[in-house]
C-alpha cells in the first residue's frame, strides 16, 4: 500500500515552493491520485494508445516520467518487438523509484530510466510520446521548443499523449473549477490546511494553461492532427499525431 501524502497536514509558518524530492517521491502515488481526478483512467488510457501507436524499432519515452506509472503502462501494453522505452526524469528521487518499481513488476528489460532534463536531452526515433502532467512544470516560453523537438523526434503516425492542469479562459468558469477540485481533494481526505498549502507551495511552480493554447502551441509544433480526449475538471488529456 503506498504511504499516505501527509507533508501538507500541520501547519508551516512558511510554505516552501513545491519540489520532486525524497519527501515528495515517497508519497507520489497516494498524492497524485487524491489530488488528479481522472488520473488512473489516463494511465489506462496511455497502455490504449500505445498499442495503437507503438512501431517496431522505435522509442517510446516516458517524459517526467515520476514513479513510472505511465511506463508501466507502455511496458504492459508493447505488442511489437524491439521497442525500446526510455523514462525520463530530472529529479533523482523519482528516478530511483522509478527503476524500483519496474524491477518489482517485471515487465521485461527492453526499457532505461535516465536522470535528466528532458529538454536536454537528444531524441532517437519514437513511435510514442508520453507527457504526462509535466509540461505545466516547464517555463512557458521554453513549452514550445520542447514540443517542437518532440514533433520532430516521432516518426509519421506516432502519437503524443499530452497530459495536464488547465485553466478556463472565463473567469467564473475557472474559479468553479477550482472550487469544485478543492471539493474533490476534501472527498479525498485532504483538509483545507492541506490543500491551501499545497496550493501556496505549487503557486509560479505550476503554471496551468487553457485547452486554446495548449491546442494553438500543438498546431504551432507541427502536429496537424490533435485534440482533447479527456477532461475531469481542470485537467486534461490531448492526444496529437503526427
């Protein structure tokens, strides 16, 4: 059973910004689940597309890839041979993890787990591209670039999974949808302390987009083919192909 998300339950007289570290890692599979509405109908998802999209002698990468959710779900649905899956993430804490946990659910050794910054990285051919609730921790005016290496790196027919917070571009709309997320993470367990803090500790951290731009930023990219696949309040799933 994973251990319970509790770094937000007492009271912190200053809340430090949000960060990927141990403290975080060993508490990630109970905190994004409680706190992402939908999030195991994506990863479900994910191992949908990847059989439709995953191309023998390519890559699929795993892009912030965390504790490996998202790679396990590629790994368990790979119907085609030598493919190769690469998951990546810059914070060491996860990463480490992140090879714990594909070593205890043993899905074959056709995979790495690489500690670096994803938008440095140099892509090898890929059939499958996994961005799953990370972009939104990328500085805006770096999002493009990165997604532009991306369209470049699939090869015809390939698909990004793009998975993210967003925001409503009307006002009223985007204070329910937050409300109603508060009410969620309340369902869940979570107290108000937890949740204003939290919200405090994510502030200029996380920096959600709407469903416009992210779609405007795909078709600037290059991909002529997307569109939103999935929502549950204010997050999102987009699925472009190339």
């Amino acid at each position: 059973m994973p251990a319970k998300d509790q770094i937000y339950s007492t009271y912190q007289e200053k809340v430090e910004a949000f960060q990927f570290d141990d403290a975080v890692a060993s508490v990630f599979s109970d905190m994004i689940k409680r706190s992402v509405p939908g999030y195991e109908a994506i990863i479900t998802m994910i191992g949908v597309f990847t059989q439709a999209h995953a191309k023998p002698d390519t890559h699929c990468y795993d892009l912030g890839c965390s504790l490996g959710a998202s790679t396990i779900a590629i790994l368990a649905n790979l119907d085609t041979k030598n493919c190769q899956v690469i998951a990546i993430d810059k914070s060491v804490s996860m990463a480490q993890r992140c090879r714990q946990n594909l070593k205890q659910v043993n899905l074959g050794n056709n995979y790495t787990v690489q500690c670096e910054d994803i938008r440095e990285i140099t892509f090898k051919p890929a059939s499958v591209i996994v961005l799953n609730f990370t972009l939104q921790f990328i500085p805006a005016l770096e999002r493009l670039p990165l997604l532009t290496k991306i369209y470049n790196a699939l090869l015809p027919g390939g698909v990004l999974i793009l998975s993210e917070k967003i925001c409503a571009e009307n006002t009223k709309l985007n204070t329910l949808q937050t409300e109603l997320h508060h009410a969620f993470k309340k369902a869940q367990g979570y107290s108000d302390l937890e949740i204003s803090q939290k919200r405090s500790a994510l502030d200029n951290v996380l920096v959600p987009e709407s469903q416009e731009t992210h779609e405007s930023r795909l078709r600037e990219a290059g991909f002529k083919q997307s569109q939103m696949w999935f929502q549950c309040l204010n997050f999102a799933s987009f699925y472009a192909v190339k």
